[in-house]
C-alpha cells in the first residue's frame, strides 16, 4: 500500500473509533479491516461492566466481516486516538486475526497518523502454532 493509501485507511480505524463505546476505560479503539475485494469493513471496542465481556475494535471487525460472507483480509488498521504511543492489538485479537490471515497480512496502528508503525500479523504473533494443528 503506498502511504497515502496507508492513511486514508488509518482514517477509517480512527473514524471507527468515535463509534466506541467505553464508558470504563475512556480508552476508544476503532479499527479497519481491508477485505479481498477492496470493502473496508470497520469496528469499535464495546464495553462491559463485566471486562471480560468486552470486545475489542479488532473482532469487532472481523467477526462483522465473517458475519457478512467475507474470510479473505489483506490488511489491518489500528487506532487509538487517546493513547500516547501506539499500542498494537491484544493477544486474543493476535489469535482470532491468525486464524483468518496470513503472516504477511500488513498491519497499521497507532495514536495518530503522524505515528503509525507498520508491521505484519507474522511479526506481532511469531510462532503461531495454531496453522502447525491443521497438518
């Protein structure tokens, strides 16, 4: 993806973000999800009382994406607008995102756009063993 492109999607995780709903935390993530066929679908981090009920802005995405037919992802976008630094995704976002992606599916996230890192899901989960269970 070229860096205008890389940016535009990143506006969409941060547009996502304004859809959060984290009335605990004050911590809105939104994120973005490039499909196979150029459909961007987004999602926010929904809150619980309960923190172990909450969902998080990357399966929200994912699990909308699968809801609606779609398995093929070929990139991720992260914000965090009230962070100070990027922060990646969580290790049960690394685990359902393997389950969909490749290793080489990019990954963007970040507090601002200023500040993105650019990485791969292969990079953020290195030794997933979950594809070694399907031989």
């Amino acid at each position: 993806m070229e860096k205008d492109q890389i940016r535009a999607f990143y506006r969409a995780a941060l547009r996502a973000a304004e859809k959060s709903y984290s009335p605990y935390s004050h911590f809105p993530v939104g994120a973005a999800l490039l499909l196979s066929d150029g459909t961007v679908v987004t999602g926010a981090n929904i809150e619980n009382r309960s923190f172990g009920l909450t969902n998080c802005a990357e399966r929200t995405a994912v699990f909308t994406a699968i809801a609606a037919g779609h398995t093929t992802f070929k990139a991720l976008a992260i914000a965090t607008p009230r962070s100070d630094y990027p922060v990646g995704p969580c290790g049960a976002c690394r685990q359902v995102l393997t389950e969909f992606a490749p290793p080489e599916t990019p990954v963007f996230f970040g507090s601002n756009e200023d500040e993105l890192v650019s990485t791969t899901l292969g990079a953020l989960y290195p030794y997933d063993s979950l594809h070694e269970l399907v031989q």
